[in-house]
C-alpha cells in the first residue's frame, strides 16, 4: 500500500498532563522526592517522546504526509488518509478506533517499560521495519469484530471494540437487570455485565472468568460479574458465547446505570426501564495486528 497521507494519534502521557501542562504541586513534590508512586512516569515520557520523534523522522524520510491529533481532540470519524497510527498503549489504540470506519488502524507502543501494549504491532525497535513491510504488503490488516449498542432503539455512535460494561453508575451499588438472550429471560442482582469482543477477552473479560478467543474470532461473548444469588437460587445467564448473527438484550431495573464503553471514557445514562440491544456490527476493524497475539494467554 502507498502510503501519501497518515494520521497520528498521540497520547499524552502523565508526565506531560499533570507536570508540564497542569504543574500540579503534589506530583511534583512526589517527583522531586522519587516516590515510588511515580518513579517510572518520567522515562514512560522520554520513551513515548522518542518515539514519537521518530515515527516523525520516518515519515519525513518518505515523504509521507503527516499530522497529529492527540485522541482527545479527535472527533467524528477519520477520513481522507491512507493509515491512522496511534502512538502510546491499548487506551490510545482504543480510542483511535473509536473514530476509524474503513481506514486500517496501527499501533505502537511508545513506552515499553510502561505499557503491555497488546495490539500494538509495532515499538520503538521495529517502527521501520513494520512501515516497509506495509508500504510492501508483506503484512495486511486483520478484522477484528466490533459490536454496536442500540440504546431505546437509536444507534450509538460509538462501536465497541473491546467490551461494554453494563453496571450502576457507583461500583459499589447493586445492578439490576432483566436480560433476553434465545429464549430466555432472566432477572439478576450483579456488579454488572461484561460483554465483550475476541478483542477484549483477554482483559476484563479473562479476569471476570470469561474465555479468551483468537484475537480475530468473529465470536462474542458475556459475563456477569459476581452474581448476587439468592440461597437454592441458579440462572442460566452467568456467562455464555454468542455467534457473530446473535444478539443479547437488557432492559434496565436500575434508576442510575451507566453503559461504560472500551473503559472510563466513553459513557451513557442506562437509567430504569431503558432497554439496550447488543450485536455485531457489519464495520469490523482493520488493523495491523498480531494474529496470533492473545495465544500467550491460553
């Protein structure tokens, strides 16, 4: 694939949020004193700078047109370029997609002392390499799957790529809902419902006791998390794996839940009586990414 124009979607990272732009006092003083709460946020920065600088130099090299919109100044959906690159962990990757319909999706991680980077298919080391080889097409994309939320009937915009989680908007309250899937229905008392990609399986979902798939399975699946059971009481509905044509669907019994989308970002009011749809949606992701990347965690 030529590559003429590309979009970078950088992080910023802690060091630059709360020392440079907000200088707040009692992380710096942490700084200053090398508390071990913060002793890894300066060379997480330098890391992610370096990087940064050279993924620049890379393309200026090439010729490749470039601009960087940090993700949260993005907005709508990316068009009009031939790549997006984002530049920091998975949260950074994460958030990219949620703006990305058609145009493939890379990842790099910049700070490898700091981030697991799990679809990040490109480093400090490799960045080179990895844009031959796709400049090449000696790599391709891989789908992954990604699901969309109808929420009392209207489609959210934001498609989900790792996993919802449907919960009351305080962790420590009681999430009540009523849930259809097949031909049953079920009331529940819970933490709340994990429902989540091949994508996110090995994350919240693996720690709920979910199962971890191939990070391209066109399969989904869901959690409830600590279900709240009466004594002799049993549901069916703890946890299962749906096939990519299958829908779930909860109807809320909750005044004040909350839908939190691919983490703490993105959120929406799930108040009682609201009724949420989740199902595959037909825009999988295109991403360069290791296929084979959550094999590590069977």
């Amino acid at each position: 694939m030529k590559l003429r124009k590309v979009l970078i979607v950088p992080k910023k990272s802690t060091y630059q949020i709360q020392a440079v732009e907000h200088k707040e006092i009692n992380f710096l003083k942490l700084l200053e004193e090398g508390h071990q709460s913060v002793t890894r946020v300066k060379v997480a920065h330098e890391e992610h700078i370096d990087t940064l600088d050279h993924l620049h130099r890379l393309l200026d090299e090439r010729g490749i047109e470039h601009k960087d919109v940090v993700r949260a100044d993005l907005e709508g959906r990316i068009r009009d370029v031939d790549l997006v690159i984002s530049v920091g962990g998975d949260g950074t990757f994460l958030d990219a997609s949620h703006h990305v319909d058609s145009v493939p999706l890379l990842g790099i991680n910049s700070s490898s002392s700091s981030s697991f980077g799990h679809f990040c298919l490109a480093g400090r080391k490799n960045l080179e390499l990895v844009l031959t080889d796709i400049e090449n097409d000696a790599i391709e994309t891989i789908k992954l799957l990604r699901l969309e939320l109808l929420l009392n009937g209207n489609l959210l915009p934001d498609l989900v790529l790792n996993e919802v989680l449907v919960a009351h908007s305080n962790p420590a309250a009681t999430s009540r809902f009523i849930l259809h899937l097949r031909n049953l229905i079920e009331e529940q008392r819970s933490s709340g419902i994990w429902v989540g990609t091949a994508s996110g399986s090995t994350g919240s979902l693996r720690s709920a006791g979910g199962t971890v798939l191939p990070i391209d399975d066109q399969r989904y699946q869901f959690v409830v998390r600590e279900a709240c059971m009466r004594p002799n009481e049993k549901w069916d509905l703890t946890r299962g794996i749906l096939d990519r044509t299958e829908q779930i669907k909860v109807i809320s019994q909750t005044r004040t839940g909350t839908l939190f989308i691919d983490g703490q970002h993105i959120e929406h009011h799930f108040g009682l009586g609201d009724e949420l749809i989740i199902r595959a949606s037909q825009y999988d992701l295109k991403a360069y990414a290791d296929r084979d990347v959550n094999d590590i965690f069977l």
